[in-house]
C-alpha cells in the first residue's frame, strides 16, 4: 500500500481524537489516550469487519477472492 495511506489514516485518527476529546470536554492525558484507543479499536472492528465479509463472500464463492482491494 502507499503510504498515503497511512499517513490519511494516522491524520483521521489524530483530528478524530482531539474532536472527541474537545467535545467531551477531556483535559489530562490519560483521558485524550483512552478516547484514542476507543478511536483506534472502532476503526479495527470496521476494517476488520470489511475484511471478514469479503474473505465470507469469497469463501462461499459469491465474489471473486481479492475483490474489495
């Protein structure tokens, strides 16, 4: 992957985090940090989530292995 990519992401996670974290009215560290781990895990389940149902679709022989790539 390019690491465009990566860098979109950890920049979403980051804008994600102080939004929520502003919004919600967190000061101290240790708080802005348990709003990126819940940012951080939300946005595994969704990949991981994507990923699951394509590997099923594939497997089950709907669509084609490597179809949502």
């Amino acid at each position: 992957m390019s690491p465009r990519y990566y860098i979109g992401t950890t920049v979403l996670i980051g804008v994600l985090t102080f939004v929520i974290s502003f919004w919600k009215k967190k000061q101290t560290g240790k708080e802005i940090f348990g709003v990126f781990i819940k940012i951080v895990t939300a946005i595994g389940v969704l990949v991981g989530g994507v990923i699951a149902i394509a590997w099923l679709l594939a497997y089950l022989g709907i669509a084609q292995s490597g179809f949502f790539l």
